[in-house]
C-alpha cells in the first residue's frame, strides 16, 4: 500500500515510470528499448518500495507502559547527545538521533502517547542529515508532547536529499503512541529529545524499527499529561 502522505509525488513519480516502459515498447532499436525500459522500472520499484506503508504493531509493552518511548521511524541511531538546557523540556536532556537512508520505511509514528503542545514548522538549509549542525539549520518540524512522565519533543528534519516534511499533528492533539502522522521524503533524520533521568535503551550504530524498538524509558510519573 501506497501511503497517503507521498500520494502527489509518488503517482507522478509512476506516471513516468510508465512513459519510460510505453518508450521501451514502441521504440526501435536496442539500445534506447532497453535504456527506458530498465530506467521506469527502477523508478517504478523504487517509488513502490519508498512509499510503502506496512502494517506496524506496536510493541506489546508500549500498549500498558505509557513510560515507553518507541522508535518513530525505521533508520540507524547516529547520535545520542546530553545537552544542559532545552527549553520545550525545561531544563537538561538527551538526544537521540535517528538517520534515514532512501530505502528506509519514511513513515513516521508517535513515540509516545499523550497531548501535544506546540507544534511548529520552520524554514531552513538542506544539509547532509548526519551533520549535528542538521538538527537546528535544516528545514523541520517541531512537535512537543506532554506525557504522564514529563514531556518529550520530535523533530522530523530534511536532509540533502528529502526536501519536504509532511505532518497532519495539530496544537491539542490528543495523540497514541504507534499512530502514523507523517513522513520525511528521500532521505532524513528524526530527533528525540527526552528529559534527564530518562533510560536510554539504544546505542549508537544500532538499527531501529518504528513501533518496535524501544528507544528509552521516560522517568516516574509527574502527574496527568497536560
């Protein structure tokens, strides 16, 4: 299945992919036959598999634990920061960052449950995803949650090649961990930050699974989710 959130580019995307077989079929020839015809079926496999939307459970201890922060997007943990002072956090805390290739599933789901309070789009600079400076400079949204154990913000953060960031989450929103709400577009990098005291289950190098891997645990609860 086609995700929703890809639907303008990936039908383009098809659309060519199938002029470039219909060429194939009609020109004469060997060389430039068999040219389009590997080119639009590359792009039409590659379009298939990019926009993919599996079914994703998620993983069974998040359904009772609301202390469990599981991966929003599949990719390799790049980085894991301890920063003095975030101010959507209120004090210290620690990021983890999640890099996407191209061939990585691009839909992203909540990492935890609870009420969202800001959500903000900001314009910005496409550099390479891996780069620290990417969290701040690049083009991003920023959505900040308030959970029974403190609040947690994610960013979804373009690189050089993903050029747009697609997010349905709205200021108030009552959200579920394992719920899609968007997706990054060839190739970027998601964010989380949590607040200190909180367990980090994941190491740098390690390859995560949305909805499957916990990233870490959130500390003792605070009190109800604002």
């Amino acid at each position: 299945m086609i995700t929703p959130y890809g639907y303008d580019n990936a039908f383009l995307m098809l659309g060519v992919g199938v002029c470039l077989l219909i060429l194939a079929f009609t020109l004469s020839g060997l060389v430039f036959p068999l040219l389009f015809g590997v080119l639009g079926t590359v792009l039409i496999g590659f379009t298939l598999w990019f926009f993919r939307d599996p079914e994703r459970p998620l993983v069974d201890v998040a359904r009772t634990d609301t202390a469990i922060v599981v991966s929003p997007a599949d990719g390799t943990v790049t980085e894991i920061v301890a920063m003095d002072h975030v101010a959507g956090i209120g004090g210290p805390a620690t990021q983890v960052t999640i890099f996407l290739s191209p061939v990585n599933l691009h839909v992203n789901r909540y990492p935890v449950s609870g009420t969202v309070t800001d959500v903000s789009y900001i314009p910005g600079k496409y550099l390479m995803a891996f780069n620290p400076k990417a969290s701040e400079e690049n083009e991003r949204s920023v959505i900040s949650v308030a959970t029974p154990h403190g609040p947690l913000i994610f960013k979804q953060i373009t690189g050089f090649l993903a050029r747009r960031v697609v997010y349905e989450t709205r200021t108030g929103d009552v959200i579920k961990a394992g719920a899609r709400f968007g997706m990054m577009k060839f190739g970027s990098r998601m964010d989380i930050l949590v607040p200190e005291g909180t367990e980090i289950n994941v190491r740098t190098g390690q390859k995560v699974v949305s909805n499957d891997t916990i990233i870490a645990r959130l500390p003792a609860a605070r009190g109800t989710a604002a």
